[in-house]
C-alpha cells in the first residue's frame, strides 16, 4: 500500500512538473503578475510620449526622456549641483523595457555639443525634473497573443475630478524575453 500511494505521489509531482514546462513564456508572465504590477510596469509605456508599432519608431529625444523618467540617485552631484548621467545608464534603463530601438551615441554628440563628455560618454545637466501631472492608470485587460508575446490593455485618465475626463484606452504589445516584458508597440485611442 505505501509503495502505491508513494508511486502515485512521483506520478502526480511527474504531472504537475509537466504542466508547468507546457506553460509559454507568454502565459508564464501573466499567470506569475497580479493585475496592479501589470499596471505598474505597463504604464510606463506613456513616458514615451509617443505611439509606436515598433520602437525603433520612438524619437530619440522621446527615448532620452522616458530614461530620465528613471533617474538614478547616483547622478546627481550635491557639491557641484550638476546631473552626470552616463550613457550606459541610459541604455541599461531603456533595455530594461525595449528590445529593438534607434538611439545611436552620435545623437547625443550632436544634441547635446556643450553638455556631453566624449571622454567619459556622460550627459551633464542642470535640472532633470518632470512630472506626469494627475495622470493615473486602471487595468482593462492582458491576454496573451502567442507564445511570446502580450497585449495589455490600460485606461489612462486624469484623476482630477474638475478635468471630466473619459480617458484614453492604451493598448500595448510586449514580448516576453527571460521573463521580462519588453514593448513592442504602443497605440492610444481617446475615449469620448
């Protein structure tokens, strides 16, 4: 009798491993992601400021910006009250959420003449504020298109109840990279 239940036991932990393998990297990712951290993540897409069917579509200014959305404490250099942004944290942070984009080293020589230090590849600033104004973010929907690949659906509204507004549905694309979302493309349509 135990060697029964012992071997129905491995047949079930045999079954339930299977199961797990059998899930895409796709399903994966939305089965292991509550609907608030989908939000969370996934409303990052509009510091783009930009709609997009493949982010090599995205400006590099637009690029530049959503990056300084996520500034790095060690930038900042109190004595001197000067930003040193390093490019590589530039192109860590937009890896973190794009796989295939146009942002070349040359832009910022360009761009950015008297405030970029060849040497050092790092951007100089004065101030890098923004904010988003009353800008918040419900969750509609994430499905899974293929394998590989998602579609989240959020609403994007003003949380200002003066402003009376009915919001834009944004629909994003992702492909599930080691288990990371990275975006694929962006399109946000007014709600009326």
């Amino acid at each position: 009798m135990k060697r029964l239940l012992t071997l129905m036991l491995v047949i079930l932990l045999f079954l339930t491993a299977c199961q797990k393998e059998e899930q895409t990297a796709a399903e994966l990712y939305l089965s292991t992601h509550s609907e608030q951290e989908i939000v969370d993540y996934f409303s990052e897409v509009s510091l783009f400021y930009y709609d997009f069917n493949n982010p090599k579509e995205i400006p590099e200014k637009n690029l530049y910006t959503f990056a300084l959305f996520h500034e790095k404490e060690n930038w900042f250099n109190e004595t001197e009250g000067l930003f040193y942004i390093p490019l590589t944290d530039i192109y860590d942070i937009l890896d973190d959420y794009l796989i295939d984009y146009n942002l070349p080293v040359e832009w910022f020589e360009n761009t950015f003449t008297n405030h970029y230090n060849v040497t050092n590849q790092q951007l100089i600033e004065g101030a890098i504020g923004m904010g988003t104004g009353c800008t918040a973010f419900n969750f509609i929907s994430a499905l899974s298109i293929d394998d590989d690949n998602i579609k989240v659906t959020l609403l994007e509204y003003c949380e200002d109840p003066e402003m009376q507004d009915a919001g834009s549905n944004i629909y994003i694309t992702a492909q599930i990279i080691g288990g990371q979302a990275k975006f694929t493309s962006c399109q946000t349509i007014k709600n009326d």
